[in-house]
C-alpha cells in the first residue's frame, strides 16, 4: 500500500474548495445557500479521535512487543492494516469536506454582518480544522503501522529467498 501523499491531500483540498467556492456563489445567485451543519466540525473531530486513540493502541502495543514484555498483547497484521486503510480513506474524505467547507466559508467571509452568515463561516472554519485533524492523525496512525524496511531489497544484487 502506498504511503498518503501530503500533495493529493492538498491537491484534493484545493480542487474541492474552489468548486465549492464556485458552487456557493451559484446557489447564492439563484436563492439562498444551503447550510453549514454544526454536527460537520463535531462529527471530523470524532474521527480524529478515534484515529489518535488507534495509532496511540497501537504504538503502545508495538512497543510492549519490541520490549518482550510477558504482558504485550501482540498486534494482528490483519487488524493493523485495516487501520491503515481506515486512515487512508478517512483522510482523503476529510480532504474532499474539508476542501468544501473551506470553500464555502471563504465566501461566506464576504457577508460577515449577517449574524446567520457568520455562525455558518464559523462552523466551516471549524470543520476545516477539523479536516486538518484528521489528516494528522492519518498521518501518524500510518506512520505507528510502517513496517520496518527489508535491507536487503535495498541492494540490487541481494538474492530473493527461495
């Protein structure tokens, strides 16, 4: 599996916001803008959350194993890849809603004297934060996960085991 690119992440973050921006100058051209939910920053936060908890379990059980601690619960493969793939799928969506609410709240910055308008930039500048979170977190979950490198794949003349 290949490592989450900082460069996607912002690439999908950017694409997403100024599609955004540009939807959200549309929809306020033909009516009112939709809302910004309060549960969006709440609900990537959440996320956020439980990916940190992951990775900190997970590194602690890591350690406990490398240690030889009689006591270390080992870590499944298994288990610690689908935390991987969680992470990933996690921080490209968070890119994708993040790079949304950031493009509404950009427009939404134009029309800050309406009260309604101010909580709703308020709560996208949240959820942008919380976006940010959760890629963090990714990140790190990730990077607790790695595997350390084969030396010997490194070496172009190493023999494959048989």
């Amino acid at each position: 599996m290949k490592e989450l690119r900082i460069r996607v992440l912002a690439g999908v973050f950017v694409v997403a916001g100024v599609l955004s921006w540009a939807g959200a100058r549309l929809w306020n051209a033909i009516g009112t803008l939709p809302s910004v939910p309060l549960a969006s920053p709440i609900v990537l936060a959440v996320i956020a959350v439980v990916l940190l908890a992951t990775a900190l379990s997970l590194r602690a059980r890591l350690k406990a194993q490398r240690e030889r601690r009689p006591e270390a619960k080992g870590v499944d493969p298994l288990m610690a890849a689908r935390a991987v793939v969680f992470g990933h799928a996690s921080a490209l969506v968070a890119a994708l809603v993040a790079g949304m609410y950031g493009g509404t709240g950009v427009f939404l910055l134009e029309s800050l004297e309406v009260p309604a308008r101010r909580d709703q930039a308020i709560y996208a500048g949240f959820s942008v934060l919380a976006g940010i979170g959760v890629i963090a977190a990714a990140i790190f979950l990730e990077r607790v996960c790695r595997l350390p490198e084969d030396e010997d794949d490194d070496h172009p003349g190493a023999a494959s085991p048989a």
